[in-house]
C-alpha cells in the first residue's frame, strides 16, 4: 500500500526507542486499570456483553475519527486482512470475558488473574511464533508479576472472592488480550498506530453491536450509565490502545504484556480506594513485586538499546 514506505520512514527509530515504549505501556496498563472500576459504579441492569459493546463503539468511533482527522486511514494489504480480523476477534472477545470475570470475581480478583495470565500465554505463542523463548530476564520478571499478582488476588478481602467461574472467565480474557499483542505485532511497524487500532477496534465493535440491540438498554440512558460509557470508550479504549500501540512498535509482545501489568496494581488500589475492598500488607508485598518486575524489564529494555547503539 502507498502509506507502508512512509510509514516506515516515520517509525525508523522506533526500534531504538525502549524506554518511550516502556513509559506508553506502562501508561496504557494505568488507563486499563480504571476499568473495573468504572464497571463496577455502573448503573443496574449493566450486563458484560452490552458494556464491551458501547465501549468498543464509542472507543472505535473515537479512533476512526482520529485516524480520519491525521489523515492515516489507508487500505490495509491483503495479507494483513486475516491479522487485523483477528486481532478484531480477540478484542471482541476480551470484552465481555473481562467484565463478567470481574463481576463475578471482584475487581482487584478478576483484573489480577485476568492479566496476571496473559505474559505467560503471549510468551508462549510469542515463543511458537518465533521458536525461541523471550529470554532469561523476561522469565525471571513475568515470574516476579506473576508471584505479585497471586499475592494480591490471594489476599484480596471485601470485593474480590474466589469464584471459579469468574476465575476461568478472567484467564480466558488475559488469553484474547495475549492473542490480541502477539497478532498485533505483526503490523505495528506496517501501520500508523491510529489506522491500526481504529481499523482493527470498528471491526470489534461490529462484532459486539447485537448485543446492544438484543439486551436491556435502561442503564444507557441513565447519566451514570453515559459516563461510565464514556470512560471506558475515551480513556480505558481509546487513549489506552492508542499508547499500547505506540508502545508495541518498539517492544517485544512477551515484554509489553508483561509491563501492562501496571494494570492490576492500578486496579488492586482503585479497588480499595474507591470501593472499599480491603488489601493486607501481603497485598501491597504483591504490588511491590508486580512494580519490581517492570522495572527490571524496563532495565532490560534500556540495556538492549544501549547494546545496540553502540554496535
């Protein structure tokens, strides 16, 4: 396509630029972590489906009219067509296995095993993918995140229980959003990150739309159900993804799965902060080990770039 050879012009320096990626992962993970909260001062009569269908649309509207503005909408080549279908799916997916792991296994539970899941299964078809292993670091800090976010949803009191249910719903969001980074990698050099997430989040919204058209539609009328919507769509979607996208250029997908586990200490916080649900010290131990890990990718990331400037 006739934007490829500028679009790479434009991100020539991507590769070189680490510790940008790591700032926008680490930031899209903040945006991400005000989700299950927001789900959770939704109205009554908000169901999982409906929410990630109005966040999607307003998300995807919000990007489309970015992309549309800057001029980067292009028709993508025909190879990446399956891709971008794809990665539609899994987004479309994600939605409603999030909000319903959440609602039935609490905030800070159900972000935790949610996105605690994902690194490991994004380093596993990262590593099919490319039939090597992210890497010695990468084992040890996604180790780190994991044994953090265990201790947070372990001790999580108040909002978050142990319901199975909810339990295998959020293992099966942190594997779409997994799919979603690994598919995603395969464009983010191709693409202006507006086209790539508007293109990719339209296509996801029109999965989702019938269920807007086949459930209850009171709480979308309700001012609480339009900003907790507008939230979502613009801050927890639109910005989010944007960041994500932008971060992905520069960052192998195991390493930025990884670092948006800022996500659950986001969540794990607004939880108690905001809605009550009580954390132990164990629970800030967690946290503490979650941020150790990304830092230690981030120190990784710094150093490969240093490895190759100077060679």
């Amino acid at each position: 396509m006739g934007a490829v050879s500028q679009e790479r012009v434009l991100r020539g320096g991507a590769a070189s630029e680490p510790w940008g990626g790591v700032a926008r992962v680490v930031g899209a993970g903040l945006l991400w972590g005000t989700t299950g909260t927001a789900q959770a001062l939704a109205p009554p009569g908000t169901y999982p489906l409906g929410l990630g269908a109005a966040r999607l649309i307003v998300g995807g509207g919000a990007l489309l009219a970015l992309a549309f503005r800057r001029g980067a909408l292009s028709r993508p080549e025909r190879r990446d067509w399956i891709r971008i279908a794809l990665a539609a799916v899994c987004m479309a997916t994600y939605q409603p296995l999030f909000f319903a792991g959440v609602g039935r296994a609490g905030v800070a539970v159900g972000t935790l095993v949610g996105l605690g899941s994902a690194p490991v299964v994004a380093g596993l078809l990262d590593g099919l993918r490319r039939r090597r292993w992210p890497g010695g670091r990468w084992t040890v800090a996604t180790a780190l995140a994991i044994v953090g976010c265990a201790l947070l949803a372990g001790v999580a009191e108040g909002g978050g229980t142990t319901d199975p249910v909810g339990i295998a719903l959020a293992v099966g969001a942190g594997a779409a959003y997994a799919s979603y980074t690994v598919v995603n990698k395969e464009m983010v050099t191709r693409y202006r990150p507006e086209a790539l997430t508007a293109i990719t989040f339209a296509l996801a919204a029109l999965l989702l739309s019938p269920a807007l058209l086949t459930g209850p539609r009171e709480w979308l009328v309700q001012a609480r159900g339009v900003a907790v919507v507008l939230h979502l769509g613009l801050v927890a979607t639109a910005a989010a993804y944007l960041l994500f996208v932008r971060g992905l250029a520069s960052l192998p997908a195991p390493t930025a799965t990884t670092l948006s586990l800022s996500e659950p200490v986001t969540a794990a916080v607004l939880g108690m902060v905001v809605l009550g649900e009580r954390l132990t010290a164990l629970s800030w131990v967690g946290a503490l080990a979650v941020v150790a890990a990304i830092v230690v990718l981030a120190r990784a990331e710094g150093s490969r770039a240093d490895a190759t400037h100077r060679t």
